[in-house]
C-alpha cells in the first residue's frame, strides 16, 4: 500500500506533466463561485476524476476541476469546486488536494465558502474576511501518525487567517467601494441545515456565519505553513429568532447573484495583496 508521501508525489507527477506554469498561489472556490477560473489565461483544466488519488465532488455548484494558469499577474491553482466531510470522505481525503498544491508550489491559499449569516449586522449576498474560525466538525484532519515532512506533531493555529493578507484584502475591498464584513466562521459537518437551539448555540459561542467546509482545509494549510487568507459568502441569514426554512437552490441563487461582486475582489486581491 502506497505512504501519503507516495500518493501526494504520484499526484503532483501526474500534474507537473500537466501545467504550463508553476503556482504560487493557490484558491478553493466554494459553492457557486467557480467562475473565478474562466477569467485565468494560459489556463490548463484537469477534471479531478484524472487525478491520481484526488477525490471527486459530488455536489451541485462545485464542478470538480483543478485549474492551473495565470490570473492577475500571478501563477494560480484554482480549485473549482471542494470536497466536504459530510460527501463521507475522511478528513485527510477531504483536505489531500491542499497537500498537492504545496507540493506543485504554492505558499499562499485564498479559500471561499458559501455560508448562513448569525450576525445581525450582516445580510444576505454580502462577503465576510474571516478572522477565525471555531472547527465544530467533530473531527480534525491530523488525526493520526504526522508526517514530519509535511509540518509539525502540534501546529499552531492562532494566526489561522493571516493577518496581514486581511489587512491588505480590507484595503482593498475599501477601494473598489466593497463592503466586506470580518468576522468568525462556524465549520459544522452538515449536511443538514442546523436546528434553531443549535444556532442559537453558535451565536453564543462567538460564530459570525456557519458553513459546512473550510475549517480543515485551514487547518491542513497552517500544517503546511501556507499563508491563508478566507473569505465568505452570506448567502442565507440564519439567526435563530427569525429562521426561515433555506434550500441549497436559494443558496446557489444568491451565489450566483454575488458572484461578480466576489470576482472582481478577489481577482484584486490576488493582483495586490501577493
């Protein structure tokens, strides 16, 4: 049976014959914001599914190819489309691909999520930098024998979300006349949306939105000493006192509503803030 470090390697071969350029930067785009790749050039598609060892997503809005090539100057790896914990993979397959993109190259990750509003002073459709996160999941993507190769027993995550990737993001959303809320994010397994008491228990708990990813990639990445910087999508206000019911077609509807609002400040943020 093939080591982690082998698979990882056989990836990263497998891509290496693959891409034009070499990617320093990498980005996860989450539910409904994968257009992001259709603005790269010299852009070369991979279809996970090719992948040596890659996962494959199996849910709407994520379109499950990695695609490498150049996008405000810089050299990127986007991923469009993520996988999520509660597809049943484990955590390690759900966090694999963020091993691949250290390994092409990349020092820095841009990751994005779709996620349920708790803070009364966000709305729906607006962007949130994450300044932390609270990993609710009931797992972690470390559990087991660490591979000293790739970071350390014990990482530490008190700068989980680079700080100063969130200052220049929060520079830059202030000039192109973007509002972008900062705040916590709550990473629940899902897949189902949360009862009342159990939001009401996020508020309490410190939570600014809640979604169902990002938390272990973050975690992976930090292990890896990759430099990340996070943002939200609200797509759906979810504070307990004035819940209404939510389906994944009304979160991918405000999504898309979002998304060039979203494009325009990432596309910036890669240009300027790297």
């Amino acid at each position: 049976m093939m080591t982690p470090l082998q698979m990882v390697a056989e990836s990263t071969a497998f891509l290496n014959e693959k891409i034009k350029l070499k990617p320093t930067i990498g980005c996860i785009l989450g539910s409904g914001l994968g257009d992001l790749a259709d603005h790269m050039t010299e852009a070369v598609v991979i279809p996970y599914e090719t992948i040596p060892h890659f996962p494959v997503s199996t849910v709407e809005g994520h379109a499950g190819h990695l695609v490498v090539g150049s996008l405000g100057g810089k050299s990127v790896a986007i991923m469009k489309g993520r996988f999520h914990y509660y597809e049943g993979y484990s955590m390690q397959a759900v966090t694999y691909p963020i091993r691949v993109m250290k390994a092409l190259g990349i020092s820095s990750l841009i990751v994005t999520n779709a996620c349920g509003g708790l803070n009364p002073s966000f709305h729906a459709g607006g962007l949130m930098l994450i300044s932390d996160h609270l990993n609710l999941t009931g797992d972690n993507p470390l559990i087991g024998a660490n591979v000293n190769e790739w970071g350390p027993r014990f990482p530490d995550l008190s700068n989980a979300y680079d700080a100063s990737l969130r200052k220049k993001a929060g520079a830059i959303a202030q000039q192109l006349n973007i509002d972008l809320f900062e705040g916590v994010y709550a990473s629940i397994s899902g897949p189902n949306y949360m009862a009342r008491a159990e939001l009401a228990m996020l508020t309490y708990l410190g939570a600014d939105v809640v979604g169902m990813s990002t938390a272990p990639e973050v975690i992976v990445a930090n292990h890896a000493e990759i430099r990340v910087l996070g943002i939200s999508c609200i797509t759906d206000m979810a504070i307990p006192d004035s819940l209404v019911s939510i389906s994944h077609e009304e979160v991918m509807a405000v999504a898309e509503k979002t998304k060039p609002t979203f494009i325009k400040l990432v596309k910036q943020i890669i240009e300027e803030a790297f």
